[in-house]
C-alpha cells in the first residue's frame, strides 16, 4: 500500500491492527435537425440536472431506456453536453483537519458542495472523491473489496485507473433500476486494474435465514467470498436505520425495520447492522443478508466510508467507535453534525 498525506493531527490514531416503451424493433422517422437537438437537450437536463432516470425519462417520453441511453450518448458526442472535469471536488482542509482530529481514524476528508445539491451530487462529489483516494493509496501489492452500493457505485463510475491489484466483490446486490450490481462495479473496477476479478451472483438479501446459508454454500458464492481474507482496502458505504437513510431500509417490510430497531440497530455498514456502540447486531433480517461479516471487515486494514448528510451523524459515530471504517469521506452538513 502506498503512503498518502493526511491532514495533519499530531493525536491521530494511524492504521488499525492487522409508459409502455417504444419497440426497439420499429425504426421512428427521423426528426429534423431542430427538433432532434430539442429532445437531446431535454432528455439531458432530465438526467443530469434533475436527476430522472433512464426509466423515468423513457415514461415521461414514450422511449424505451435503450433509446434514452443512446440520446445522452449522442447529446455528449454533438457537443449539447459538454463534461468538464477540473481535478477531484473541492476539499476543506480545515475542516478535514478538525474531523480527522475530532474521530479515531486515519484520515477524514470534507467534500464542498453546494447549498441545494440533491442526494444523487452529493453522492457524485463523494464517489469522485474517493476515486482519487484510491488512486493514490493502492500499490501493487493490494488487493480492493467493493459492495453493492450507491456510493461506491458513484466511486467506481469516476475512476479513470487503478494499480495492477486484483477486486474482490463484498457482498450480494439489491436489484435497483439503473445501478450496477457489484458484480459489474467489481468487473469494471477489474478492467482498469487489468487484475482478476473475484465476484458472485447472489441477492444481497436471501427469504430466510436458511435460503442465505444455501447461497453462502454455493461453489462459485463460496470461491469468490473466500477470497474477503486477502482484502487490503475497501470502499464501503454507511446508511442510517431510518427511512430515506438506507436504500436496504426503504426496500424492507415494516416487520423487519421495526425487529432491527428493537434489537438495537441504528444503521448498517454493506448490510452489517450495527448498534450505538458499534458492534454487531444479528438476528432476523441480518441473518438473510449476503455479505462480508462484521469480524471480515474489521479485519480489512484500510476501510473506507462514503457517507453524506447530517442526519447520518450517529451511525458514523457509531461506526468509528466499533472500528468498522479507518476513513471518511463526508459532505460538509455531515462534517459539521459531527463536530457539533
């Protein structure tokens, strides 16, 4: 693993201990020139400046999301979208200190943003600024876990390169309109190292406790997540066990958030639960989860958390004190709820 700069912090604990869409079939009439760059122009704005989805803007148009993908390709080829990218997003070092200082990690780093961005930039600025991160920690040596997950999905997409080091998947995927599987992020994230890629097919969460154990059995389950031992550094993200604040909270049924909470969860880490002090909470639906253990991601000597918004606070707080994350990536809201 390479050394990177930290924000200074003379007390500063370092390292942890070892509608119905349009056929594709049926080609529609050209459009005139005008009114071609018209629809480029709008199904654009819906995607990168109100964050719609492919799905959401081919059910507003009429389109099926094979034809929506293929507009944006052509709105950013004829110049109607122009992607500029200045270096990694802004960082306040200040605050970056005072965090770093202020938490038990290694490093923490504060994203600028602005006052009104929207979930999906914040993710953006994060998952950027993550992959700059990675670009200058791994060595040829490492070997990189990744989960499924929205941030992490945000960090692989802006990597532009990555050391020769193999890929590990870390855990099963939710099935989200428009995000990668792990399995994909794993295989792209495998493409720019040049490395093998050790993933899986398997939901991230099984119909009962019994169904998880027979998928955890499997030949190809069991060969990929065998390899979780030789993880170096992982990118992981860290949700809050309330609604709008874990994508595996809102996708649960009322029974299953509510038996979390009585058992003492506040958040998941990947689909780790954990409690205010940091520790595992199983039982119930963390028993259905496929995904590394608590034990397994202790275990990993650089863990990287992607968190954004103020109302995450506690589970970051959380995670920091079990020793779950050695790092942080956060928004500024976050930051400052922290230091509070």
């Amino acid at each position: 693993m390479q050394h990177d700069s930290a924000p200074y912090c003379p007390s500063a604990q370092r390292g942890r201990p070892k509608g119905s869409p349009v056929s594709q079939d049926a080609a529609p009439s050209p459009l005139p020139a005008d009114a071609e760059r018209a629809l480029l122009a709008d199904v654009a704005r819906r995607f990168y400046l109100r964050d719609q989805s492919k799905i959401e803007i081919g059910k507003d148009l009429g389109l099926s999301r094979f034809k929506v993908a293929r507009l944006l390709e052509s709105a950013r080829e004829t110049g109607i979208v122009r992607i500029e990218i200045a270096g990694e997003p802004t960082v306040d070092l200040q605050l970056s200190r005072q965090l770093t200082c202020a938490l038990d990690v290694d490093k923490a780093l504060v994203v600028r943003g602005h006052p009104h961005q929207s979930a999906a930039e914040a993710r953006r600025n994060l998952g950027a600024a993550a992959a700059g991160e990675l670009t200058h920690l791994l060595g040829p040596s490492d070997v990189l876990g990744l989960p499924w997950s929205r941030s992490v999905a945000a960090a692989v997409s802006a990597l532009h390169s990555l050391p020769p080091v193999p890929i590990v998947q870390l855990s099963g995927a939710l099935a989200i309109p428009d995000l990668e599987s792990p399995v994909e992020l794993v295989r792209s994230a495998a493409k720019l190292s040049g490395r093998v890629a050790h993933h899986f097919y398997a939901p991230l969460v099984a119909a009962d406790a019994a169904s998880a154990e027979v998928l955890r059995r499997q030949p190809g389950v069991r060969e990929a997540r065998g390899h979780v031992p030789e993880v170096t550094v992982a990118v992981v993200g860290i949700g809050g066990w309330a609604a709008g604040e874990s994508t595996l909270f809102d996708l649960a049924d009322d029974a299953d958030r509510v038996a979390m909470r009585d058992a003492g969860a506040i958040g998941e880490i990947s689909g780790i639960f954990i409690n205010t002090a940091g520790r595992a909470v199983n039982g119930g639906l963390a028993d259905r989860i496929i995904t590394l253990s608590a034990e397994q991601l202790a275990g990993i000597p650089t863990v990287i958390g992607l968190v954004s918004g103020a109302a995450r606070a506690d589970v970051v707080r959380a995670a920091v004190a079990g020793h779950k994350v050695t790092r942080l990536i956060v928004d500024e809201p976050l930051a400052r709820a922290l230091l509070a």
